[in-house]
C-alpha cells in the first residue's frame, strides 16, 4: 500500500498526474524500494478516474463489510459448555482467518479500489 500512499503524496504534493519517475523518486527519497509493476498497476487503475471519487467510493464498499463481533459469544451459548468449551473452537477459527488474511495481495486490493468490488471485497446491498 506503500505506493497509494506515494500517489496520494504526489496528488496533494499539487501533481495531479503523477508518472512512474515522480513516484519512484518519492520513495526513493525515504529510502523504500519502489516495486516497478505496482506503480505501472496503480497508474493504470488510476488512469483517468478522479481520486475523491474513488476514496468515495472505496469507504462506500468498507461501509458494507460486516464489522464482526458476537461470535465468540454465540458459539459458546450454543454448546451449553460456557466459555472454557468454545475457547479452543474460537482460536481455531482466529488462526484460520489469519492465514486466509496473508492470502490476499495488494493487487486485489487496488483492482476492488480503482475498479469496483469483486471476490470476498464484493459490496454488498444495504436494501
């Protein structure tokens, strides 16, 4: 995310069209190594789309996420056991989601941001 967090520099830095070399030279002035084919990914999403139109749109798709929460308490009135009987089942359940959590890449992320909503990012309808 380091590179949306350049071309948004560059943006309120009063460049409205950033290129490879003007984000390359941002990083590479706070010493981070600048990944070629992120840039050129997020310059081509980016191309030609207002960027307050698609932070906009971006808090509209994290909006209709559900948030979590209850869970764990669900689960243990489920089993009549209490708490002790769904720690076990609740830890399992947290480290399962770490490792689907590592799964996702910065790519996804960017394409759901600059092209609309897809896979598990897919917005839901709030009607």
């Amino acid at each position: 995310m380091k590179v949306v967090a350049t071309y948004l520099l560059a943006l309120l830095g009063g460049n409205n069209n950033p290129s490879a070399d003007d984000l390359k030279g941002i990083l590479n002035s706070v010493g981070a190594d600048a990944d070629d084919d992120r840039i050129e990914l997020l310059l081509s999403l980016a191309k030609g789309k207002d960027i307050t139109e698609v932070i906009a749109a971006g808090r509209e798709m994290l909006a209709s996420l559900p948030s979590g929460g209850g869970g764990f308490a669900v689960a243990a009135a489920a089993t009549g056991r209490g708490v002790a009987a769904a720690a076990p089942a609740a830890a399992e359940a947290k480290e399962e989601e770490k490792v689907e959590e590592k799964e996702d890449s910065d790519d996804e992320l960017l394409d759901v941001l600059f092209n609309g909503s897809h896979g598990r990012y897919q917005a839901r309808s709030t009607c």
